[in-house]
C-alpha cells in the first residue's frame, strides 16, 4: 500500500497534466458550458462564476457566463476597476490588443493589455469570450504575471480548450 501511495504521488508530480481535474457547470443552475479545472488551481464558487489560481500564484482566471453585451461590457468594466482601484494594478492602455481566432473547434476573441503591480510585477490582464450557445457567452477574465508565466501556458491551454456547451 505504501509503495502504491508513493508511485502515484511521483506519477502525479512527474506528470501535473494528468493531476485530478474537477469540471464545473457554468452556471450551476442551467448550464450553459462545463470547463475542467485541475484541483490544485482550487476552484471556487462566487455568486457569479468560478475563480481558480494557479498553484504558484502566477496566474489567476475567472470564469462568468453572461448572456448580454451590456453584461459583457460590465464585467470588463468592473474587473479593470477591481484591478486598478482595489488592487492598484496599472494598465498601459496604450497596449490593448484585440484578437479572434479559433481553438479546437470553438470561436473566440480576445481583448488584453500590459500591466504592472508593486506586488506581482509585469503581467498580462485580459478577456477571453465564446459563444456558448442559448444567447449566453462564456467570459473568462485572466491575469497572468510575465514572470514564470511559460510555467502555466500548457495547463492555461488545456483548461481554454475543455470548455463545452451544455446542450
């Protein structure tokens, strides 16, 4: 039993892509998309969607579905606010950068800028959306420091491309 404990603590280590994943309803009730997160982002639940963070604390991403461009516009409004105001991050809006294109079958855009903060550093902030189907968008709403970052790209990538809609 021992060594079987070992074993797969080193296979988990060894290969973190393969670590437990929880996917999550979004929203619980109705839903409209599922995403896989791994356990040790640590989803959790808010009123208006899931937060998970990377176990290094190099990125974080928040997932929201909306079903309005008004909506949309709001979260955007209100998570630049919650950066620049209660976290006193600087966004260079001179950076923004806009893009669409497609990942595994799906349709996004994207909307980002450079950043920086006394506590954290260079970083990219930014928006992804996609259609999930009923009139409803997946916004999915990142922050991700510059340094270390490449460490997360891979899981980061992995998580973008397991969101589906909910029939």
């Amino acid at each position: 039993m021992k060594h079987t404990l070992i074993a797969a603590t080193l296979f988990l280590t060894l290969f973190p892509a393969l670590a437990p994943a929880a996917t999550i309803k979004l929203p619980e009730e109705k839903p409209a998309t599922t995403i896989t997160v791994p356990d040790d982002w640590e989803p959790e639940e808010s009123d208006e969607g899931i937060l998970a963070e990377s176990p290094d604390n190099v990125a974080t991403v928040y997932f929201e579905v909306v079903g309005t461009e008004k909506e949309m516009d709001g979260v955007i409004e209100e998570s630049l606010k919650w950066l620049t105001e209660d976290h006193k991050v600087t966004v260079n809006a001179a950076t923004k950068a806009t893009k669409d294109f497609e990942e595994a079958g799906r349709k996004w855009s994207r909307i980002s800028w450079d950043a920086d903060s006394k506590e954290w550093g260079p970083a990219v902030v930014g928006f992804l959306f996609t259609e999930v189907g009923g009139g409803k968008v997946l916004t999915i709403t990142y922050w991700i420091s510059k340094k270390d970052s490449e460490k997360n790209l891979e899981t980061l990538g992995k998580i973008f491309t397991s969101v589906k809609s909910v029939p």
